[in-house]
C-alpha cells in the first residue's frame, strides 16, 4: 500500500555567526524541523482516517516515528 501525505512547514532558518562557515547545521535544522512536521502531519491524518485512537494508540504512534 501507497500512502502519499503532503507536508507543509515554514522552515526557520538558525542564526549562524558570520565568521562560521557551517553547512551542515543548516542541514540538521531542516530535516529535524521537516521531521516534526511529517510526525504533525501523520498525527492528523491518523485522526482523520482513525477517528476512534485512544491514548493509548497515540502514545505508541509518537513512538514507533522517534
């Protein structure tokens, strides 16, 4: 099965001082900032396709995207 979710987020670029000549922070802070919203966006989408989720099953969703 194929599930596709779009996912939508305003990346918040970090401050880096001008004297650092650093990519890959960038690069983190994107992907980690990309990872909070797909985990977002999979949280409303289980509730949209699942509306029936306890606590219980929202705990072990949180879980099994860390």
């Amino acid at each position: 099965m194929k599930v596709c979710i779009p996912i939508e987020f305003k990346y918040i670029e970090p401050k880096i001082p001008e004297d650092v000549i650093d990519n890959t922070t960038l690069l983190i802070s994107f992907v980690l900032q990309a990872r909070s919203a797909f985990i977002s966006a999979m949280d409303v989408w289980y509730d949209r396709n699942y509306p029936l989720k306890d606590a219980e099953t929202k705990t072990q969703l949180g879980l099994n995207f860390e």
